[in-house]
C-alpha cells in the first residue's frame, strides 16, 4: 500500500514539473486592452442673429427739384435688411454702392415701411430690390456716373424699386416676361397708400393707381417720388 501511494506522488511531481516545462515557470501576463483615443468632438456653435444694419437718422432737407436741385442731411439706406437688398444698376449685381444710397429720411422710411408690410404681406416672395436713391449732397446723376444716369434723383425724394421676379430671383428683371404682375402691382399699390404722389412704370406693364404715370425705360422697375411735404 505504501509503494503504491509513493508512486502515485512521484507521479504526480513528474507531471506537475511536465508542466511546468511546458508552459514556463509562470503564467504569460494577460495582454492590456487597447485604448483607443476618440476625437474631440467640435462644439457646435449657433450662429449668431445677424442685427439690422444702424442708421444715422437726421432731418433731412430736400433743395431745388428733382432734376436740379441738392441735398442736405441725407440719410443713407443701409445695404441690405430683412426685407430689403440694394441693387447696383451700373455693375449689375447687389449691393449697390454707398454714395448711391442716400435720401431725405422721409424717403427711407417709407421705404422701409413698405417693404416691411410687403414681407408681412408675401412672407414667400424675395426681398424687394431697391436701386439708386441719390448721391450724398444731390446733384448731378447723369451719364458720367452710369450708363443712361438719371435726369432726377438730385434731392433725395426719388428712388427705384425694382419688379419682383417670377422666378423669385433677388435681380432686377431682364424683360417684362420675367415681372409678378401681380406683386408689381401689390408694391405699386403700397406706395401710394404711404404718400408717393408720382410713381413711373413702364407703359407695357399696364399697373394702375393714383399718380402712375407710364415712362419709357421703366420695364424694370417703378421709379417712386415724393412730394416735398411727404407724409412720413
């Protein structure tokens, strides 16, 4: 009984030390996990509102007439806005360029008013496009600052605005088949209710109202007068 238990130890020594031989003197260390480093993420950021561009506002002074005549204390409408963007019909793009963008504050605030009601009014159409007002003091605003130029816009109470597109387009219209009639008409109709007492359009575009006059050259736009007691 003896010998059998010995030979069964050294048995198990002999396996045991087998063993051991086989698979080193101490278990292989488990492999760390791989760390994988993520990017950073971007915070994203919320654009900020843009703000309504200011405006200088002062009593204006409208001298002389349309067609000879100056300003004083013109006020300049900005760029562009909500509702609004200017539009250089010289360069033929927007916007228009400063020293072409000044009135009497009468002016600029009907037309901004207008084309406030008119964005309320047509919360789908474009921004309505507006043109040459006058040049900081008046004066000349022929040839020599533009093809065609201006016989008036010399006091600040003369403005162009152009026709909506029908393919919604922030440009002034190519040809009469590219003008809303129907929103032409609706601006039209604006501003004589804000006090215009002379509007010009072009004969073809058959807009009506009280003091529309037709006038050649005037496909692309309506040209809007005050009187020199505008309402404001």
């Amino acid at each position: 009984m003896l010998k059998q238990f010995v030979a069964v130890a050294a048995l198990v020594v002999t396996c045991t030390a087998l063993v051991v031989v086989l698979l080193g003197s101490e278990p292989p260390a488990p492999t760390p996990p791989r760390v994988v480093e993520l990017p950073t993420p971007t915070p994203t950021r919320t654009p900020a509102k843009r703000r309504p561009p200011a405006i200088k506002w002062r009593t204006s002074l409208a001298l002389g007439t349309p067609t000879a005549g100056r300003l004083a204390r013109g006020v300049k409408l900005p760029a562009d806005g909500r509702h609004h963007v200017t539009w250089d019909p010289v360069r033929k793009r927007t916007p228009n360029r400063w020293w072409r963008r000044y009135a009497t504050d009468d002016l600029v605030r009907i037309v901004l008013q207008v084309t406030r009601e008119y964005a309320a009014a047509h919360p789908r159409a474009p921004r309505v496009l507006i043109g040459d007002l006058s040049r900081p003091h008046g004066g000349d605003f022929g040839r020599r600052y533009g093809p065609l130029g201006h016989v008036s816009h010399q006091n600040g109470l003369d403005v162009d605005v152009y026709f909506p597109r029908r393919d919604k387009r922030e440009r002034a219209p190519r040809t009469i088949a590219q003008v809303d009639r129907k929103l032409a008409q609706d601006l039209v109709d604006r501003f004589v209710r804000a006090g215009a007492p002379t509007i010009l359009v072009g004969a073809r575009l058959r807009l009506r109202g009280r003091g529309v006059q037709p006038w050649p050259n005037h496909d692309n736009h309506l040209h809007v007068r005050l009187g020199p007691t505008a309402r404001r």
